[in-house]
C-alpha cells in the first residue's frame, strides 16, 4: 500500500517537528550541535482524572532509535526546500553532516507495563543536543499515546473486575497505526483480545469476533442467519441478537442453540449490541437459564467505557464479556495524555553539568532538573512511596523526606531500610546500543498486571482516587527551588 | 522500521475485524460469498455539535482497494488459527479461495473536500457479499478518521476568519498514522502548514516551526539564544518569547530583531505559547509597534481550538497566526466521528434487488434502504438543499417533495428546474477497475474551500448552527416507511 509503502522506505527519521531540524540546524551552526544534554519525558497530571498511569509504547522507540538514520530520500527532500526567497533552507554542509549522524544517546526508560506517576521521567535521553531534540517529537509521539490507551484499558478492566473485556475500536480509531497501538496497548492494560486481525498477526494478540447485523439481514429471517452460522461454526456460537428485536432474537438463539445441542455441540453465547444492556442481560440470562443454557455468555457492546461498566456491575447486569471499542481506543473522554519533554541538564564547556529548569507562572508547568531517576518503595508486595532522586545523592538508608513537587506542604518521611526498593529508569540504550532485553508482550503485560496489583485499590478508584505519594527526594527539592528562584530574579532583572 | 515494514509485507488486507473473517468463512459455507449486496457508509450527526462535515480520507481508500489481496503471510497467519479444541479455524478450501480473491466492487463516493450532511452516503459499495464484508472495518476506520480531522480544521479555520493557522500535533496525536493522516486532513480543511516533516515529505504540504523553549535553555541568556537563532536564520526569524517571563523575552526579541535591522535583515515576528493570550498579544503588539515593528507577526499557541479562537478574537487579541495542535489532531471533544457501514440491498436468487433497513428502537439509527444517491442543489453557488433518492426514481423536474429522515413532520418543496443540480456519489470503482482520476491534494483543498464557501454562513456557526434541509425524496420515505413497518411486524410476530 503507498502510504505504509512510502513511510517504510524512508525510515521515520523525518517523523518530527520541523522545528527540531532547525533548532538542529542553528544549533550546528552555532557549534552546539555535539553539547551533551539531558532531556526527560514525563507527564504532569494523570489521564481520566485517575489516580495511576501504565507506562507503555518502549518497543516502538527502541525500534525508532534503532533506525534512526537519514536517508537519501529524507536528505533529498530537506535538499529542495526554500525559504521565502528562494535560498536553500539548510546549507549543504548541515546536510552532509546529518548524512553521517549515528544515534549515540544513552536512553534510560521505565518497562512498559509500569505504574508511573505525575512528574516522574519515563524517560530520560542524554547526549548530543541535536539527536536529543530530533527524538523529542516522535518519542512523545509513540509514548504519549500508548501509555494513555494502556491505562485506558487498565481502568475499563478494573471496572470489569476480571471478566474478559474484547476491544473492537479499529473501526473507529484515529488511522491505521492508531488502530494497531492502541489494540496493542490495550491488550497490555488488561483486554483479553482484539478483533483487528492485523494486530493480532503483528503482536500475536489473540483476535475475537463471530458476526454482525448484516449477517442477519442477508438472510430472510434471522433463525435463517443463526442456523447458517451454526452450520460453519458449531463450536464458537455467539449470536448477536438485537438486528430487529432483542428478545425475539433470545428466543431464536435458544431454538439455533437446542439443534446444536442435538448434534452434541453447546452454544458458547448471545451477544446485545443496543437498547438498555441492564434490563435486557437480565431477562435474557433469565430466558437462557429457564431453557437450561446455563452456560451461555452474555456478551454486551455499545459504547461502553470504565463508567458504563461499573453502572451495570452496581444494577447487576448479567453480563459476563464485555466488548469495548470507540471509549477505549481513541481515550474518548481524554483524546491525549500530554506528556512533555524538557532539558534537565546541560554540559558546559568546562564539563561540567549544569541542571536547568523551565520556568513558568504555574508552579506545576516547572519541570525537575539535573540527572534523576525515581525509586519505588515497597512493603509486602505494595508499592507505599516513589522518591524522585538525583543519580549521584547518597540516600540515607535511616531516613529521607521527600517532598510534592507541587505542594511543598506535602512531605512524607520514610526510611528506606524497611522497604524493597526498585528503580524506574532502567538503561535501553548506551552510547546509542541497545542494552536491553526488550520482553514479550506477553511479558509486558504480566508485568501490568503485577504491577497494577502491586498498587493500593484506593489509587484505582475510577473517580476521586486516593493520591499516591510521590515526591521529590530533600536535596533535589532544595536546588530546584534555588534553580526556580534564582531564573526568576535574573529573567525579571532584579538582580 | 520493523512496525512499518511488516504492515507494508502484508498488505492491508488483514487490517479488518475478524468478524468480517469469519462472516465471510461463513457465507462461504452457505454458498452465499458471490450474492451480490450493497453498503452504504454514512453517519448520523455531524460532529462537535456542528451544522456541517467535511469529507477526507478517499484516497486512502482507494489505494487500500487498489491493494486489496491476500499474500502468502495473511494466508499462513490464518491457516494456523485454532478454535478451542485445536481445529483449524478455517477449512483451507476457504483460504484457497481467498488466495485467488480478487477485487471485483463498484464504488461510488463522494470527493475528498465535500461538505456532507447526515444519513447521506459518503460512500457505496456494490459487489460479492464477501468482499463488501471485508471492506467495512478499513474503509470505517479511514474514512471515520480523516472525515473528522479535516472538518475540526474547518470549524477551526472558519474561527480564524481567513488568518494562518498551522497545524503542529505530532507529538500529541494518536499513533504516527494518526499524526500523518491528521496533517493531511488539517490541510484539506484549511491548514497553511504541518510541523510533520514527515508529512511535508508524503503528502507534500508546506512545514513550518522555528524553535522550542529548550533553545533558549540551552543558552545562558535569552539574548544570546535570539542571536544564534537569528545568525543561523535571519530571514525566517520567530522568537519564542515565554520562556522566562514573556513581556522580558518581547524586549530581547525586539532587540535582536533591531540588530537584525542593522544588518538589512527583518524579523518575521514573535510566538507565544503560554499565559494570557489575550493580555499578552495586546501588551506585545504594542511594545512591537512602538519600537518600530508593525509588520512583526504575533502566533499564539497553547492548547487551542475554535472556541478558544473565537473567544480571542472576540476580545482584540493581537494574534495574526494560530498555531494549533492536540485539540485539532485528536479531536479534542469529540475523537470519533462514529460513521456506520449498513446494508441497503441484497441481490435475491432471482436476480431482483431486495431494499433492506436496519429496524432500530431509535428512528435516527434506521438507515435508507435500496441503491440511493444525493443530489445538491445550489442557486447561484450556494447550496439549498439536499435530496437523497433512489437512482432509478424519476425526479420530477416541476417539483419534488423531500422529508427529514427523522423527523417526517420537517418537509421542503423543491423545484429541480430551478436549480443547479450535483449527483454527489461519482464512480470511483467499476468491476474492481479505477475508474477515478485522483485529485492531487491542492484539488482537494481548493475544493474544500469552494465547496465551504458554498454553505451559508449559517451552517458553519460554531454554537447552535441552522440546519442544513437534507431530506429523502418521498418515494424513497414510502419505501423505508413501509420496509420499517413490515419489520416491525414480523419480527414482533404481530402478522
């Protein structure tokens, strides 16, 4: 196909804001373009008003870092470009020097399938200041958008407390790639599987789905249609029974699923895609059972969401397979998680790191500077605090405060020699070669769910969620503040 | 890149859902594959509570179409499906056919850059029951997709009042598809340009983006960041002025562009991307002018979308070019625009067309039944009403009576003589052959441009719009009415 056609062949070194090429550019120009950065991506308020984010998309920018190259075709098309009058954008030279760029960063990220928190780099990329900002857009590009569906999917599951949840969003997703992440991110966060049949070829997703109402419209009568599906599929009934009227449709599933039970098959299920999902699984499950098909499942669809969900868990629908699509896959209540990524830290030309932070009227907007990492504590399996820290700080085992980056009222003492600790950013990428393992998705999303299992329930509360402590570790609090403080003096002039 | 490269292996064929698979296995079965059906995909209320959609994602389309085999790994990837007790999924008899499968449609559909109304095919499909099946889910999620975005940028554009606005998404949009197809669609609703270098390359529409807060962090001072900026490009210079305090960043912006000056140099303006758009804008203005730039630009950005625009506009912001991002690519408020895909006929044994609705508890989900098209027509440019009727009724020329499809109190006499006419659905596919020059994509944005211009200006208002008349020629309301009464019947076993 031409379009994934194109974007193959030209690798997607080019997927980023024109803006990072001519920082790129000017940076070169100025003879900053080998300034050793760091650059962390972290998101500052969780999506959905929840209380917990699952970090997820790290396969995709291990395979972006990993071809990260320019092409001919990339240089080509960069070659041509004109400004206003007339005059080459960017000098051959520039070119010739992104000719031969190699990917060198040393790349620290969280697993996909972790919990991750407000302020918390995800992840954290040092080196040469152009490679760094060329991988700003795609990196929030991919993260951005598989760690908002991840926890999507995280937070209808929970609501389904167990039972299966099918996602079935391709119809309705935002592109083709929009569709295969999200199918792929959802099934990290919990979904048993997926109907898009490519997602299931390309990451080994199991695939669901049996038929739809225009199957039962191409026949003359809908016991007609059930009885067809029947013939070709006698061990995977599900008949989808509101194409004309629900409870008609029941009664009709029931006599398809008695011929079945004549020739020693057993129906696996209904399925109700409209009307009022409480009133009608009930009376249905009441129809089934009286007809002695105990077992049958009752699937039901139509926009459902966490909140739909747990609507009917509280009326005690009798649905037991909840199929999901548009709400889940296009994050429909909050489209974009906006996750950012700002330089932390610069390297003078004495070598010497300087942390940085950015500014803004909002203390909230203020990234955490220098080099840091984030550490989890855990009692008994629980995760109790997460401590955002720089590398090269001693940690006292007996005692340390740590501090909300933005309410500095809020402290928590703890002592770390009580808990288990794990670190968040563990290394991808060194000196731009891969130095990790990348797991199965499998892996990933067993890890999900240990991970979601590692966290209070009170924290996945659909609304009002009980705050996870995480704060920023003393000594990094204080030189953010004398960073914060100091900027805003000299910027304001009154220095 | 390994995502892309397997996608483009194996061809689009798969990126279905698998019920479409296993429908199709089961016609196949029943020896109902070749009947031949038709397929209307419409939708049912404009989207952003608006008064007008803007249709885009043709082209996809139709390469999709253009493409549509299965090769060898779709096959082996299907032909290892198990059912629950270890059989094969599918017979290989099935899979042999769908090996030799080859594209054999009718499709009409409506250009890329078409204002479209509800319940109006956007496009039809004609052909084997199979293969209509099996386009459902791609062409949904193609069409869905950028339908949406381009009219988001529409509304957008129209709240710009004709002012640049440049779309830069990227990093926030759902996927990379998601960010590329979204670039294209911002275009054809009005955008000037993307920051998606990689769509620039593609698609072939203008970049723009100048620089970032990291620039000016990267350097001690914001002046020294202004001046290797400007040095690197001095005709195209815009700077970004909140990164410290904005007024103070003004001031430097104003100094260098006056160093600019000395050397026979003009900026080209300013942007500002945090804060109060409307007090800064104003306040910069100002500083601007007084210092001798009046021709420099204010962009403005930070989470806008028509509203915020509007309102801005409404108050004298000073912003000559809107930068806009997550709220157009994504769609903030409404993310999917929930077209639907229905069968309208279906060839009986005899060879007669069948007409077929869809019953519904709700009358808005009913579709239109039978082989319909639209007319427009327009009087002295402007449109006045559209008419969706059956292809072979005879329209009276003196005088045809059209009737809302869900409110059959709303009816509108027409004179066709009087008017312009437009059929909307043109012939794309015949027998599985293109018989469609494809537009480049300045053809569809100029049509887009000319087809808005020839709404009233009331249909685009962005609270509350005046409905546009769309209305079923009478013989097509008595044919669904007396389908839709029938069904009832029956299927109540009323008759």
């Amino acid at each position: 196909m031409k379009i994934t056609k194109d974007l193959y062949q030209s690798s997607l070194v080019l997927l980023t804001d024109f803006y990072q090429l001519t920082m790129a550019y000017a940076y070169w120009k100025s003879g900053k373009g080998e300034q050793e950065a760091v650059f962390n991506l972290f998101f500052r308020k969780h999506p959905f008003q929840g209380g917990f984010t699952l970090a997820a998309g790290l396969d995709y920018v291990v395979d972006f870092c990993n071809n990260f190259k320019f092409e001919k075709a990339d240089l080509e098309y960069l070659e041509v470009m004109k400004d206003k009058d007339g005059s080459p954008v960017f000098e051959a030279a520039f070119l010739e020097y992104l000719q031969t760029l190699q990917f060198t960063c040393d790349i620290d990220a969280v697993e996909e399938g972790t919990v991750v928190f407000p302020n918390s780099p995800m992840v954290r990329v040092k080196g040469p200041l152009i490679q760094c900002q060329l991988l700003e857009t795609p990196l929030l590009n991919i993260i951005n958008f598989q760690t908002l569906i991840a926890t999507k999917a995280a937070r209808i599951n929970f609501a389904a407390q167990g039972e299966p949840v099918l996602e079935f969003g391709l119809r309705r997703a935002q592109g083709i790639d929009g569709a295969l992440a999200a199918s792929r991110a959802a099934y990290i966060g919990g979904c048993t599987s997926t109907s898009n049949v490519m997602a299931g070829k390309l990451f080994g997703i199991p695939v669901a789905g049996t038929h739809a109402h225009s199957w039962i419209m191409s026949f003359e009568t809908e016991m007609e249609a059930f009885e067809a599906y029947a013939d070709a599929f006698p061990d995977q009934c599900v008949f989808l029974v509101d194409t004309y009227d629900t409870l008609n449709g029941v009664k009709n599933a029931i006599r398809v699923g008695e011929i079945l039970r004549s020739k020693g098959k057993e129906m696996v299920g209904i399925r109700i895609d409209s009307g009022d999902l409480a009133y009608y699984s009930t009376k249905a499950r009441q129809m089934l059972d009286e007809a002695g098909f105990p077992n049958a499942k009752i699937v039901a669809s139509n926009d459902l969401d966490e909140h739909i969900i747990a609507s009917l868990k509280s009326q005690d629908a009798a649905i037991n397979v909840w199929g999901v699509g548009t709400k889940l896959v296009t994050a429909y209540d909050q489209p974009a998680l906006g996750a950012v990524y700002k330089l932390s830290a610069i390297k003078n030309a004495d070598g010497h790191w300087e942390p940085k932070v950015k500014v803004s009227q909002q203390s909230l907007k203020i990234n955490v500077p220098g080099f840091h990492n984030t550490k989890r504590y855990y009692s008994k399996g629980k995760a109790v605090a997460d401590m955002i820290y720089l590398e090269d700080q001693e940690i006292n085992p007996k005692g340390v405060v740590i501090i909300d980056p933005v309410d500095a009222t809020r402290r928590k003492r703890l002592m770390p020699a009580f808990y288990q600790e794990e670190i968040l950013l563990k290394p991808i990428f060194k000196n731009g070669k891969k130095v990790y393992k990348l797991p199965t998705l499998a892996e990933i999303r067993a890890r999900a769910a240990s991970q979601l299992d590692s966290l209070d329930k009170t924290h996945m509360r659909l609304v009002n969620p009980h705050l996870y402590p995480v704060g920023l570790e003393e000594n990094l609090h204080h030189l953010r503040m004398e960073l914060v403080l100091k900027a805003k003096k000299f910027d304001n002039g009154e220095d």
